[in-house]
C-alpha cells in the first residue's frame, strides 16, 4: 500500500473518532497545525523519514513539539504512526484529514497559483471572491510557480480561471501564428 492510500485511511479513521467524540473541529485544527509545522521544517522532514534515528528519538521530539499544543486525539494518532512504522506519512495524513474535512462540511479548496507568495490582503480578496463564485465557504491553497509571469491561476474543483501572464502570452502568439496563415 503507497503513503498516499495509507495517508487516506489513517485520516479517515482519526475523523470518524473525532466526530464520535464531537472532537472534529479541534483536531481539524491540530492537523492544520501539524502539516503546516511539517512543511516548514526541513529538520522536521528529515527527522520523520530518517530509518537511522530510533524512534524514541522521534517520539521525545514530537512530543516536545506537539504535546502542549494539540489534543489527545492527535497525540494518540502520532502514537499510532509511530507503533505501526507510519510516522513518514504524518504530514500526509494531517493534509488529507484537512481535505476530508473539508469536504464533510461543504468547505471548497480554492487552489490559487502565482509567480510570488500572496499578501494576507490578496489572499482576503481571493477568499471573498471563490465565496462570490461558488456561495460556499472556501480554504485557499497557495501555490508558488514562477513560469507563469505574473497574473495568476485560480482553480475551484473542476472550474479554472487562468489569469496569468505566461497564458496571456500564449494566446498573443496563437493570434499571431493565426493571422500569419490567413494573410
């Protein structure tokens, strides 16, 4: 079974507890929490898919990080990863919580690509503006990609928008190759 699937269903079965225990809002935060703490963290990465570090190194480490800051239900799933030799795909399974999450409660996943990171002013319009589109709540997934120029692409679902500058210029040669044929 890949990372992804087992990332799946790790996140499934920590949401269907939560919800049992009306704990679901609160962990959804933990996970927010943990994956954003993972990403950020090269020394964090390394020390989760390190096979050389033992695993009570990894444990002693986040405990030391999360404990304080998260629930009992996210302590004991961190337990459970380290138990079944799963701790590499935490950050995964705290994503797909988030994802699944979402979904239940009719939250979209705006996934906004542009040349550089989004100001928290932009970020505000853009989340206002998927709000406007879609008359559902919305999350923004910001995703940094320099060959598009400028401008930017916003994807909800199945439904794009592609205002970027790479695109704009892709079209102006395709007018041009065209009026050349015609000519």
């Amino acid at each position: 079974m890949n990372g992804s699937r087992a990332a799946i269903r790790y996140a499934k079965a920590i949401l269907s507890f939560a919800l049992e225990q009306q704990k679901e809002v609160e962990v959804n935060e933990d996970m927010l929490l943990v994956a954003n703490t993972i990403q950020e963290s090269k020394e964090l990465q390394l020390l989760l898919s390190s096979p050389v570090l033992k695993t009570e190194l990894k444990k002693s480490a986040l405990k030391e990080i999360f404990a304080s800051k998260t629930s009992a239900l996210t302590i004991g799933l961190i337990n459970l990863l380290i138990d079944n030799k799963r701790l590499p795909i935490l950050g995964e399974v705290a994503k797909k919580y988030t994802l699944i999450y979402d979904s239940l409660k009719g939250i979209e996943v705006a996934k906004v690509t542009t040349a550089i990171p989004l100001t928290e002013e932009l970020n505000q319009q853009v989340l206002q503006k998927v709000i406007e589109i879609t008359g559902k709540q919305a999350t923004i997934e910001s995703i940094i990609n320099p060959d598009i120029i400028g401008g930017f692409i916003l994807r909800i679902g199945d439904i794009q928008y592609d205002a970027s500058v790479s695109n704009k210029l892709r079209v102006l040669k395709r007018q041009f190759e065209n009026e050349s044929f015609s000519s």
